[in-house]
C-alpha cells in the first residue's frame, strides 16, 4: 500500500470513528467521461432515514492556503435516506475541484451540482462548516503529507444562492438557522 492510500484509509477511519456505522464507500462519476472518487455511504447517520456521504481522497486536492502540511478539504453531504443520487452532488463538486481548480473553502458555491431527479427545488450547494457533529470531532486534523479540513455541502435553491450572492454567505446561514431548515429534505422549499 502506498503513501497516499494510507493517509487516505486513515482519512476513512477517521470518518467512521466520528460518524459511526458500518460505511460502504464506492465510485462515484464525475461529469466528464473517466472521472471518479471514492464516497463513503453511512446509513442511519446522524439518524434514522438518513444517509451522511463523505469524499474520501479529495483532500488531496490543495487548497491554496499557507499551511504546512498542505491544506485540503474532505466534503461531508446528508439527505433522506430515500435520495440515492445525493452521492453524484458530492462527486460533482469533487470534480470540479480537481479538475476545474475550483477551491473547496467554506462559503464557496457551487452551481447546477443537484442531479436534475433529486430535487424540483434545490439546484445548486454551499459548502459551511459542518455542524451535526460535535466541533472537536471534524476539527482540523494532520494526516501524514496533507492537513485535513472536512466541510459540510447543502444543496441550495436559485432564490438561496442569489441571496447569498447579494447578501452574503452568513446572512443566508443566518436565514437557515432563524427558518430552520431541514436539510435532509431534498424538496425543500426555499428559505428566502
């Protein structure tokens, strides 16, 4: 097993420990032809019907930061456990981090990453600072060659994403918490 393999494995375990459950991890396809990361899938987590995914091996992927080991970023996604096609959000997003370049950092949005039969109402996903799990648990965390920082992606509507645009990023958090938002709910309403 190689060097990456390992830190990655212990990026997996580390995962599992906090989540809990037996996860499965499988490919997931990106948008263009050959693409394809690892996401673990943790059923009845962080409660029963729903499923928690994580990337695992995207943090291998840099985030331009001054940190040493070099910084990168895991993504944590959650939804009605009914929703199979969550794991391709994830994959989307991955995707276009590795390949596009694109910086995976708290507030970034990524657009038209929701699979058209997932949802009528949510388009788009805003990563945030995880919090289903305790904040010690996901903290920022050396393994081996690479810092590991793990963020949250929830899928967004276009009247949510504008809002963010316009208003920012924490205002539109802000907006989640005072509505209460469920974001297992892959046909939720908007927010704003």
């Amino acid at each position: 097993m190689d060097r990456t393999q390992q830190a990655n494995r212990a990026v997996a375990a580390w995962a599992a420990e906090v989540i809990g459950g037996q996860p499965t991890a499988r490919g997931c396809r990106g948008e263009k032809a050959g693409q394809q990361v690892s996401i673990a899938r943790f059923t009845d987590r962080p409660q029963k019907g729903v499923t928690t995914y994580a990337t695992l091996g995207l943090s291998d992927t840099r985030v331009p930061r001054q940190v040493e080991p070099p910084l990168g970023t895991e993504i944590l996604g959650v939804c009605d456990s009914v929703a199979t096609d969550f794991p391709q959000i994830l994959g989307v997003i991955a995707y276009r981090a590795q390949i596009d370049g694109r910086s995976c950092e708290p507030d970034e949005i990524f657009d038209n990453v929701v699979p058209p039969g997932l949802s009528a109402t949510l388009r788009h996903a805003i990563l945030i600072p995880q919090f289903l799990w305790d904040d010690d648990a996901f903290a920022v965390r050396v393994i081996d060659y690479k810092t590991v920082v793990w963020l949250l992606a929830v899928p967004i509507t276009d009247a949510e994403r504008q809002y963010a645009f316009d208003r920012g990023p924490d205002e539109l958090q802000t907006v989640f918490e005072e509505v209460q938002i469920d974001i297992f709910d892959p046909q939720r309403p908007s927010a704003v």
